[in-house]
C-alpha cells in the first residue's frame, strides 16, 4: 500500500483533529459493528486454536478506535474529551473483569463431567432456558427473576451508556476551528 493510503487508511486511529458529524456517525457504527462482531472470537472453536489473544487484541483496538473516533467528534463539537477517556477505561477494565472470569472458569481442579470438561456450560445453557422461560410464561418473575434481571440490566447498562453517549457526541453541532 503506498505511503499517502496507510496514512489515510490510518488515520481514524490517531486522537489529533476533529470530525464532522457524518463521518462520526459512520465511524461509530463500524466500531459497533466490530465489537458485536469481535464476539465470534469467543467461540469454542477459535478458543481452542488460537486462546483468547485474537480477541483481546481486537478488543483493544476496538477501545482505541472507538476513544480517537469521540475524541476527534468532541474536539470538533468544542467540548471536553474527559468523559470519552473515562468510558474507555472502563470498558477495558470490563473486558479484563471478563478475562478474569474467564480464566476462573476454566481452572484447573474444577469440577467435571466423565470427559474431564467443566460443568459450567450446562449449567450456563439451563440458567438461560430458565431465564427465557420464566419471562415468556409468568408475569410475576420472583425474587429469583428478578435479580437475574437486574444483573442482566447491570450488564447491558455499560453499552446503553456507551451507545447514548455516541449519540449525544454525534448530535453536538460542529463548532468553528480556532486559528
């Protein structure tokens, strides 16, 4: 690739400088996109071959894309970068907290079935049969449904705050540059 297309094809990665709202609101939603997509590196198959590192290295240049994306919007639209910095940290401290359970639930020594394989994915698959199954069927969900709720909404409330605060950057008008 010649010199001026990396350069170009690059520089979404750098925080310097400023970006209209259009160019925002399609650079957003591709680094969405990847994060949603970056999921499949979870998978079994691509954890038994490759680890976890595919998928952490995405995930960090996920963090920084998405960081140099807000930041470039917030310089343009005059306002503070602070708070692009703090989501950043902490969805990568979310995605180590990840690792860490991860990692704990794969030790060595935990229980197993006759194959040596932990009993953890059955007991994954029917805590959410049982979560499917208790929304769809009664209205009055219990203690228990509801605090499966409340963790899922606990859960999902970092990405609502991430997503509406995209929002929020991507509709603050363009001010003017300084000379």
């Amino acid at each position: 690739m010649p010199p001026f297309q990396r350069t170009k094809a690059l520089a979404i990665l750098a925080t310097t400088g400023r970006m209209p709202p259009r160019t925002f609101a399609l650079s957003a939603a591709a680094v969405y996109l990847v994060s949603f997509l970056s999921q499949f590196l979870l998978a079994e198959p691509v954890m038994a071959r490759a680890g976890i590192v595919p998928f952490l290295v995405v995930q960090l240049l996920v963090a920084w894309t998405w960081y140099a994306v807000h930041v470039k919007r917030l310089r343009d639209a005059g306002r503070s970068t602070a708070t692009a910095l703090a989501l950043t940290v902490l969805y990568l401290l979310a995605i180590a907290l990840l690792v860490l359970a991860m990692i704990a639930a794969n030790a060595p020594g935990q229980a197993g079935g006759v194959d040596g394989r932990p009993l953890a994915a059955i007991f994954q698959i029917l805590l959410l049969l049982y979560l499917i199954g208790t929304i769809l069927s009664d209205p009055n969900l219990g203690m228990f449904g509801y605090v499966i709720l409340g963790m899922l909404a606990f859960v999902m409330l970092p990405i609502v705050i991430a997503i509406a605060f995209s929002v929020w950057t991507g509709t603050r008008p363009s001010v003017p540059a300084q000379q």
